[in-house]
C-alpha cells in the first residue's frame, strides 16, 4: 500500500523568526566590524580611557546608523542577492520581509542612530556616521562597470597613513627605535594598499572591456 505523503505547508512567521529576520538585515559581522574600528578610534583619540557614557552612546549611535545603511543596501540589492548562493539566504531575497518593511526598519534604525548622536556625542559624529548610510545608497546605484574605481578611489583614501606616518617620521627626534620601525611597516604597508589597489583597479577594467568583434568572415573576407 502506498504510503500517503501529507503536502507540506508553509510555515507561520513566529515573533521570534521574525526578529531574527529583521537582525539579518543589519548585516551583523560587517556591522560589528565598522563598531570594532569605533571604538578603537575612540581609544586611539584620548590619552586615558575616553569617558564611558560618551563612548557608549556613541558606539550604539555608530551601531544603528551602520545597521541601518545594511539593511537599505540589502533591499537594494534585493534581485542580486537572490541569484547568489552567499546571499540568497537574506529575507529581503526570499521575499521574507516587503519593502515596506525593509524600509520603515532602516528609516527607524537611522533616525535612533542620528539623534543619539547628535544630542548624546555631537553633530560632527553625526553627520561623519550618517555619511555611511549615503555611501551605501549611492555606492548601491553605481554601475558595475565602476565600482572597481570607485573602490580604488575610496582605498587611495588610505594614503592619509602614508602622509601621517611621514609627518611622525620627520618629528621623530622623541620618538624609539621600536615606534619608527613600526612607523615605517605601517608606511611600507600603506603604500602597497595604495599603488596595489590601482593596480588591481586597471586589470579588473580590462575584464569588463568587450571584446573586439570578429572582422573576417568563415571564408576569410572581411565584413563591410
């Protein structure tokens, strides 16, 4: 006798699927990553330990705002990330969460993040923190053909080690033997990020060159 297989249904968003749903949208490792090099900044800033309320309230600022350009460029990208199997797994690209939703969520996020910067920190960190939010939006609605220099110009950025490293090397009368080495590993590394990411930038053009057509037909004459 057969064995009768019930049909499988579809099942019920949960409270709890639901906020998992939402927290996927942060794209947490990226996000905790951005925090991670906050607060390294913060530490690197002051001479002492920063004070634990400014840096708490400006850590969770950072928090939201970043979490909140993640889940925009996650509804953005919506239709790609549904044809790659890294990503396909996103709420947005499984039709999980709307639009509407997806949009209302970083709306909330950024507000939250921006006004506990503004009045807890201040407008500085503000708008430096609401700058990742338009990065990620006008990054997200750049043709694929530019991403790479756009990239490339966003890493040249880094040459700001390069010219402060220099700056310490030069007033380095006060300094040890141990910093100006590190100094000058630091510089030598900062420099191979520059000229290697204009590097990689002109091969990674090239791939996107379209090949010449053929000008010679199967018989050998030449197309018109």
């Amino acid at each position: 006798m057969a064995e009768t297989v019930a049909p499988r249904l579809p099942a019920q968003s949960s409270l709890p699927s639901r906020v998992r749903q939402f927290y996927a949208l942060t794209k947490p490792r990226v996000v905790q990553l951005i925090v991670f090099c906050a607060v390294i900044g913060m530490l690197l800033a002051t001479p002492g330990l920063p004070p634990w309320r400014l840096a708490l309230a400006a850590t969770a600022g950072i928090w939201l705002v970043a979490a909140a350009a993640a889940a925009f460029n996650c509804m953005v990208e919506r239709g790609l990330d549904a044809k790659m199997a890294r990503t396909a797994w996103r709420p947005t690209a499984r039709g999980q969460l709307t639009t509407t939703q997806t949009l209302s969520f970083s709306a909330v996020l950024c507000a939250a993040g921006s006004a506990l910067l503004y009045f807890e920190v201040n407008a500085l960190t503000m708008w430096l923190t609401f700058a990742t939010f338009v990065g990620y939006a006008v990054i997200s609605k750049v043709p694929n053909t530019l991403h790479t220099p756009l990239m490339s110009g966003t890493n040249a950025i880094h040459g700001i080690v390069v010219l402060g490293g220099l700056v310490l090397l030069a007033e380095g009368s006060d300094l040890g033997v141990g910093t100006q080495v590190i100094l000058f590993i630091a510089l030598l590394f900062g420099a191979i990020n520059v000229v290697g990411g204009f590097v990689v930038t002109d091969r990674m053009l090239e791939m996107f060159k379209a090949k010449p057509k053929e000008l010679v037909e199967a018989d050998g004459e030449e197309k018109p």
